[in-house]
C-alpha cells in the first residue's frame, strides 16, 4: 500500500513537473470595432471605387500573435483562433473604407511595387501588409504586464496611371497592469489596439485629399 501510495505521489509530481516546464497555447480572437462617426466623402463628390488586394503577412513570427512568460520554464503562446489574420485585417481595412461611402472589390494579393500593379477596374487601388500583429505579457507575483503592438503598411496607387500616390505605416500599442492575467481582458486589449490602427487609415489628411474624403477636425 505504501508502494503504491509513493509512485502515486511521484506521478503527481512529474505531472505537476511537466505543466511547469511546458507552455501552452491560449486562443484570442481579435475583431474590429467600427468607429461611430466614421469619415464619409465631400458632399456631392463622385462615386470613388477601390480594389483592396489582400494583406501581406510581414510579421516575423506568423504562428502566434504573441506569448506570456511567467511561472513555467517555457512561455505561454498567443493563437489567433480564425481562419486566417490575414483575412481578418484585409476584411477590417475593407469594412471602413465602405462605411466612408468607397464602393470596394477584394483582389488577390500584392507585393506593394510599383512596377507589379495589377490591373484593375476601379480607380485606386489599395493594398497592405501586417508588420505587426503581437502581444507580449510577463506574470509574476507583483502582476501581469501586458504591452501589444500593431503595426500595417498601406499604399495607394492608380491602377490606371500605374504608380503610386500614397504610402504609410501605422501604428497603435497598448500597455497595462492586473494582478493577474486574464485571457478576456487580453482580448478586449487587442480589440482596441487593432481598431485603432484600422480607423486611423482614414484619417491621414493626404489619403483624405486624394480620395475626397471630408477632412477630420
């Protein structure tokens, strides 16, 4: 009995061993939050219409969208739960260039050079690439910390003219503290910092001018 009772308490403790050493994978699914007065073409302005081609992924690291260190010898990673984070920021981009009044047609994707613009039968064309899309948080007995970063390259160009007229990178972080982490919270985190960038598209006066776009105060 006592046998038994030992290679039980040793199991336990190889178990308990082996969830310290490794990590594990915790599921977020970011979504985009619309603005609620979002920036809307001049008044009488022609019908404007965009080819968006789908974002590339840049981002160093493309199998998770972060990770938390904390108690265990191997961290924790952050998974995108979708299908694709590429759909996902391609979609965001798309839904608020049409709630500004854009009529918008998905393409495939495109590398951002001037001399590979594909033809297209709006009259811009825009297209992006995900630089960063990252949380990073450290847990101790003093809290949890946090920081996320996301960062998106835009350009715009004439399909026509074949060149391009317009091209920015943006960026949105986010920092904060708990007492301990937690996965909703993390999410909602993530759910800002991503709108944030997404709404800040439309807000860049040069972008506002070329596309007629009522300039934000």
């Amino acid at each position: 009995m006592r046998n038994s009772l030992r290679w039980l308490v040793v199991g336990l403790a190889i178990v308990a061993l082996a969830g310290c050493v490794s990590g594990r994978n915790v599921i977020l699914n970011p979504a985009y939050t619309r603005e609620a007065a979002p920036p809307s073409l001049l008044p009488g302005s022609p019908p404007v219409s965009m080819a968006i081609s789908l974002f590339e992924d840049g981002r160093p690291v493309k199998d998770r969208i972060g990770t938390r260190r904390g108690y265990r010898a191997a961290p924790d990673n952050f998974q995108y739960g979708g299908t694709s984070l590429v759909e996902l920021v391609t979609k965001a981009v798309q839904t608020q260039v049409e709630n500004a009044g854009i009529r918008t047609r998905l393409i495939s994707s495109w590398d951002l050079r001037q001399k590979t613009i594909p033809p297209a039968g709006q009259k811009f064309l825009l297209g992006g690439r995900i630089d960063s899309f990252w949380m990073e948080a450290s847990s101790n007995w003093m809290g949890s910390k946090p920081r996320l970063r996301v960062e998106l390259t835009l350009v715009l160009a004439s399909p026509k003219e074949r060149r391009l007229l317009w091209r920015n990178t943006i960026t949105s972080t986010y920092e904060y503290r708990e007492p301990y982490f937690n996965r909703k919270r993390a999410q909602q985190a993530f759910n800002i910092v991503f709108s944030n960038v997404v709404n800040k598209i439309l807000q860049n006066p040069e972008l506002q001018s070329l596309l007629g776009i009522k300039p934000t105060s």
